[in-house]
C-alpha cells in the first residue's frame, strides 16, 4: 500500500491488480503468482510468531539473569522492565495480526535489519543500559580504582552467576528458533525467486522488489 491507496495487489492467488489495474496474465505467470502469493500467505503468519517469540526469549533470558545478580527490589528493576515491555509493545505493533489478516509495519523483507527498525533499537539500547547500569551497581563493592577488591563481594557475585547459569536453561528454546529461522530463509529464497519471474515478465510488476534475498558471503 501506498498510505491509504493499493498499489498491488493479489486477488483468490490467481488475480493480480497493479495501481488499480488488472494484469493479463498467462498460465506460466499465474504459476509463480500463485506460488508467491499462497507462499506470502504461509509464511508471513510464521514470521510474526518467529519475531515475537525471539524477543520474548531474548527479554525472558535477560530479566532472569537481571533478577539473579540484581534482583528485583533493586532501584533500576522497574525500569528495566518498563523498557523491556515497550520493546515487546513495539515488535507486536510492528508485527501484528487481526482475524485472518496479517500485516507487518514500513519496511521491506531483504534482512532482519529492516525489521529492527530505529524505534525499537532505541528501545533496546535504553534496556540494555539500564541492566548494564543495575548490574554495575551490583557490584559496587569492587573497588578497581583504589587496586583493592572486597573478596567477599567477588564470591556472591560468583555464586549468584553460578546459581544463574545453573537455573537459565534456553537451549533447545533456541535451538527451536534457529531452525525455525533457516526454515524461514529458506522459504523466502523460494518466494524471492517466484518474485524476479514476475518481475522479469509482467512489466507493471517490475518496480515491485518487496523480497531480497542476500546471498551469504564465502567465508
């Protein structure tokens, strides 16, 4: 869409309008329309989940290592959990769903870069620095300037982290994501090839490059 006004669009997955016109397809070109619209139609509610369940990871993952160096009663836990919760807010304004319809905020889908839009960076940073700071605090006692190191707070702070890393079990959630994530690129690579056939053969459709697949650099 453009602000208010459709600039394309895919109707039954056979029928395809550009500004408003309806584009005489032949029965090669509605072959990859049809398999780039019902592959949008699979994958864009997926990709919604994925970006929500991701944050929710990362923000769970954070506030339990947070709680168990710092804990809750400390001054800057509120903030961090304000932070966290706009981060959260953000993302499903970004990645949204209403019935059946799904939609995704400004941007295209070439990376996860353009999904991290600067609103929600910010919001990340501001999260980030506000743990960091509480964390710090946390460890007030080790004097690094005067060379000199509360041996006491040193072994709570190990022991904390210990207990920490003991109670913080995100690996097979992880794992699930990551695979979650490469079935995803997948998908796309297959959508983005459909897209460039329409693009190549339907003139009107040309100007359209809402998928981009980077290709991985050799290592």
């Amino acid at each position: 869409m453009d602000k208010t006004r459709t600039v394309l669009q895919i109707n039954n997955q056979s029928q395809l309008f550009i500004g408003g016109r309806w584009q005489t397809l032949d029965d090669e070109q509605r072959k990859w329309l049809y398999e780039y619209s019902s592959g949008l139609h699979y994958v864009v509610p997926k990709m919604i989940v994925l970006a929500t369940e991701g944050v929710d990871l990362a923000i769970d993952t954070i506030e339990h290592v947070y709680l168990g160096l710092v804990g809750s009663d400390h001054e800057s836990y509120e903030r961090l959990n304000t932070a966290m919760k706009r981060v959260q807010n953000r993302v499903k304004d970004k990645f949204r769903h209403a019935s059946n319809h799904y939609f995704i905020g400004p941007g295209s889908l070439e990376s996860v870069d353009d999904f991290v839009d600067s609103e929600i960076e910010a919001q990340l940073e501001e999260a980030i620095s506000t743990s960091v700071g509480g964390i710090l605090s946390a460890i007030s006692g080790i004097n690094t300037n005067s060379g000199e190191v509360n041996q006491e707070k040193v072994a709570e702070i190990t022991r904390q982290l210990n207990n920490v890393g003991e109670q913080l079990d995100v690996g097979d959630k992880a794992t699930t994501l990551r695979k979650k994530a490469e079935w995803f690129c997948e998908k796309l690579k297959r959508l983005d090839i459909a897209e460039e056939k329409l693009r190549e053969s339907v003139p009107a459709f040309e100007a359209y490059n809402i998928i981009t697949v980077q290709k991985r650099k050799p290592d």
